[in-house]
C-alpha cells in the first residue's frame, strides 16, 4: 500500500520549532485567515531540498470552494446505501449532485473576484463548480496565499514543489474555501519490492508457489463460470506519484496464470497519460490482480503521470472524479497518510467527495495500510496508536490483509501481522466499537468512539505478481488484497446488472447488516503495535465476529453473491 509515515523525532521537533517561528512571523497581520492550522507541514525524510522556486515560475494550485448541501448529500447516502430504506439503490445523476453540492453564487463570485485580483484568470472548473484548478507564477502564490513559501524537492528523480509554513488567505474568502490543494501534503511512496520480499526464509525449505489467481479461486470459491459478462460493467484502478503498469506484464501474466477462466488481456481505458519507463510494481499488482478476479471485466486505470510538479496526485483524482458523468462501478486504491499528518478541513472535504461518489453508486475500496495499528511516538508523553486516512473514513469500504496458517498449503486464513487496523482519532462511529469480541489494548493507545477499520479482509501475502517481463514472488501488503475483493464486488455487480438490478454502491450498511454473514471469519493473529513495555509491538488481534484487523472475515465467493443479489 502507498503510505506516507513521519516519525516525531528529535529532528522532527526542530522542524516543528522552524515552523512556529515561521508561522508566528508570517501570520502577524492575518493571523485569522489560516485555513489549515492542524496541517502537518513538515518535510518528509526521504525528500531532499532542492532550492527556493523562481518568482516566476508557474504553479497550478487547487482551491476547494465551500459546499452547500453535504448535510443533504450525507443523510441522500445514508437512504441510498441502506437496503432497508425504500431509496435503497435510486442513485444520483452527476448533475442531479451538481446541484445539490454546487457551492452559492456569493462563495463563486467572491473567490474569483479575489483571484481575479492578483491577476489570477487562467482557471478551470469541474461539473459540480466545487474546484477551482488555476495556473499563476510562484510570486502570485505567495501574494495571493500569505506565508507560503514555495521549495522544490526532489526524491528518486522525482521532483515536487511545495511550501514549507503554513499559509492564509483574505479574510472576505475564508469562509467561502475549505483549503488550498499543491502547498503541503506530499505525495507518499510506492511499494518496495526489496521491502517485501519477508518469505524468503522459507526458501531453504523448498520452493514456495505462492499465491496466484489459481489459488484465489480456490480459497475464495470461484469457478471458471464466475467472469464478467455484462456490457455495462466496469473496474477501475487509480495509480499516483508515476505509477505505471506496462500492457506486455499484463499479457505475460495471464497468459501464466488465468489459463483456466475466460480474462481479458488488455486494459480498457486509462484516463491520464501511461508514461514511458519501467513499471511500478505496485501499479502491476492492483492491475493483474483486480483483472484476474474480476475477470472478463472492462478496466479502467487512473493515472497521475505528467502532472505539474505542484499538484497532489490523490486530491486530482478526487477532481476527476467530480468531473465524470461516466465512471466503473468499483474503484480499488493503495493509498494513504497518516490521519495526524492531515488538516481537518482536508479530511473533512475528502469525506464529503467520497460521499458524492457513493450518492452515485460507486463503490471506493481503500486498503488499510502496511503499518498494523501504527505508532505515534512523542517525546515525553505516551505512544498511542496511528489510524491512516483515507482507509479511516467511515464513506469507503477498507480492506485489511490475512495470511494462509500453513504458507505451502491452502488452509484457513489468519491475520497478516502488517493488515493496517485500528480506530480513526478524526471520524467517530460509535456503533462499530460495540462489534469487537477481542480483547483490546490498553484504551489509552486509542479512541474508542473513532470509526474503526478495516470492514473486510482477504489474502495480502505472498503474491506472484509479472512486472517489467519477470515473474516476481513473494509480494505482499494490503495492495494485493485490496484489488481482490474490488474484483469481486465487480463481478457481484455484473450478476446485479444482468438481473436489472442496481449496482451495490457504497457497501458497508449491507455489509454489516449482514454480520459476518457469508465471509470466513478470521480468529486467529495479532498485527503490528507500538515496540514499548505496554504492549511489547502488538497492536489489534483476530477474534470472532469483527475485529480491528481482519473486519468481517474475507469473502466466501458464492455464499456473498447469493447475499448481496436479493435487492
């Protein structure tokens, strides 16, 4: 899973120092215009500082504008998603969302007028008037948006523009923006083939096959029969920070592996531009593994190649979403941050296009992270756990990660020590803590009202994936089960639309009314926690019914299809 992780060390309290200072320097005439003051605002460790960026360089930055109606989009979600509610499944039109989020014609016109005022007019919008994506110099920026500060930095070639303090804007738009998107949030890390190679002590045993489509099938019990064959279906998945997948790894793949089901070989659209170079192995994996379960499926993937240096991968895609009448049903994504890294006004605005996406019927599937619980080291105080966002947000449906008992023989499944779990510390859903069977780790570690994750798991270990035109085994992480379990919603939806029947749309009021109900419960393994004397490295633990590690179990193939498709 991508994942973006900082440790509060010594160092890092100099940053966090340095930047008071700067923010008490910057902020001494506007100090009330600060639009997200909890914003981390730190340098991760792993970029490198280039330089102060040119005045006039150009900059494109993204300025979300206020919402009217989210109070109306969250209770539209609720009797949409909920099939007990007669709206159950009478999704909204983009259009029919436009105008119901669309922000007032004041917060329009105020905030043009404002960027019209420093010479800002090369801006475009999206269907539903809410982004406003405009291009200006670095010396505009910094005019228009008071105590930033524009840098470059560079990490694996890769270079990003950002600021390093906090920023402001005009006190007659501050409460016409929710925040300013390409000033902080750096994009996160792929996965690291070297990092997941953690099987290879069994190599002096004997060769280990691992796991591929074949076995999937098995475990999970899908026959040949269970493919896609509805025209109007479709998957998708969404890649960040030059991720690539390369249409010859897809080919070898299941020409290697999906010789036993009818599969298509080719991806049906990318929306963005495939670059060149060598491919991402994480990009191979979400690709090949939601095209081999969610076989015979149109697949769409998204794409951030070719941006400009001060854009924030995940927030575009948030903007493309919110700018297609016509996307997949499922949208599967390996991607997150811790929640303490964020502003509340960023995640608050996330949440709520993630609620007009499920308005819509689609379904957002988020893995829960690499890390087990996390770990949030202060000094001079006590650890606690670190939930990571978006997999905390209770509008997406969060998949955890298992591992077979016996790594050589298919047998039930236990939790994979890495599978992210835990409760968010920025979204409370009260009703999810009163689930939990297994014992739980002292509560000063976490917050026991937080809406708790993952809701479901399946088989995140051990993976033989083809990338750049070799078969590699032994890949593992949330990645792999993530695009798994979007496969097979995919093909739930395709027997939904062949009977007529809407697609499933946001999943979790079905899922857990269901109850554990036609998944394999997972009782068994514990994942990674804070290293101290309290809890000596463990987190979360399996047990019966839901857990913080496993969810509800993982998916028993024909026994879920036959529960999602009365309705």
């Amino acid at each position: 899973m991508t994942r973006l992780s900082r440790d509060k060390s010594t160092s890092s309290t100099m940053r966090i120092v340095l930047s008071l200072i700067v923010l008490v320097v910057c902020s001494s005439t506007v100090w009330s215009g600060f639009l997200e003051e909890d914003q981390d605002v730190l340098i991760p460790d792993d970029w490198s500082h280039v330089g102060r960026v040119w005045p006039s360089e150009d900059l494109q930055l993204t300025f979300a504008l206020k919402q009217q109606g989210v109070d109306v989009l969250e209770d539209t979600l609720r009797r949409v998603s909920d099939p007990g509610s007669p709206q159950y499944a009478k999704y909204l039109s983009l259009e029919e969302v436009s105008s119901l989020v669309r922000p007032s014609e004041l917060t329009q016109k105020v905030v043009r007028r404002w960027l019209q005022s420093h010479g800002v007019t090369e801006c475009l919008s999206v269907y539903t008037h809410d982004f406003l994506q405009c291009n200006m110099t670095a010396a505009v920026a910094e005019a228009l948006l008071p105590g930033a500060r524009f840098h470059r930095y560079v990490r694996d070639g890769h270079f990003q523009v950002r600021s390093v303090s906090p920023y402001s804007v005009d006190q007659e738009v501050h409460h016409h923006l929710d925040f300013v998107g390409g000033l902080h949030r750096f994009p996160a890390r792929g996965l690291d083939v070297a990092s997941h190679g953690r099987h290879s002590r069994h190599s002096k045993a004997r060769f280990h096959l691992g796991v591929n489509p074949s076995i999937l099938r098995e475990r999970y019990n899908l026959s040949a029969s269970d493919v896609g064959s509805a025209q109007n279906n479709s998957q998708a998945v969404a890649q960040f920070l030059e991720q690539y997948y390369h249409p010859a790894d897809l080919a070898e793949f299941m020409s290697m592996f999906g010789g036993s089901f009818q599969h298509l070989s080719l991806v049906e659209r990318v929306v963005g531009t495939q670059g060149g170079g060598k491919a991402g192995l994480e990009a191979s994996l979400d690709v090949e593994y939601i095209m081999s379960t969610g076989a015979n499926i149109s697949t769409w993937v998204f794409t951030n190649p070719g941006r400009h240096e001060a854009q924030e991968p995940f927030l575009q895609w948030m903007v493309l979403l919110s700018n297609m009448s016509a996307l997949p049903w499922v949208h599967t994504v390996s991607y997150g941050d811790d929640e303490d890294s964020l502003s509340t006004a960023y995640m608050t605005r996330i949440n709520t296009e993630f609620m007009k996406a499920g308005v819509r019927g689609i379904s957002l599937l988020f893995a829960s992270g690499d890390s087990g619980a996390g770990c949030r080291h202060v000094p001079k105080e006590e650890n606690s756990f670190r939930p990571s966002f978006p997999a905390s947000s209770p509008y997406v449906t969060t998949v955890g990660g298992t591992s077979f008992k016996n790594p050589f023989k298919m047998t039930y499944e236990v939790t994979d020590y890495i599978s992210g779990g835990g409760f968010s510390n920025a979204s409370a859903v009260d009703n999810y803590i009163q689930a939990v069977a297994a014992g739980l780790p002292p509560l000063t570690y976490f917050n026991t009202s937080g809406r708790a994750y993952p809701d479901l798991a399946a088989l995140s270990d051990n993976y033989w994936v083809v990338s750049n035109r070799m078969p590699i085994p032994w890949v593992s992480g949330t990645s792999a089960s993530t695009p798994v379990v979007g496969g097979m919603l995919a093909l739930i939806n395709d027997q939904r639309l062949l009977k007529g029947l809407p697609p499933l749309g946001f999943l979790n009021p079905r899922l857990y009314k269901l109850k554990g109900q036609a998944l394999f419960d997972v009782t068994e393994g514990c994942h990674l926690g804070c290293l101290d004397e309290k809890v000596q490295g463990k987190g979360f633990c399996a047990a019966p019914s839901w857990d913080p590690v496993t969810g509800w179990g993982t998916p028993n193939y024909p026994a879920l299809l036959a529960a999602l498709l009365d309705k």
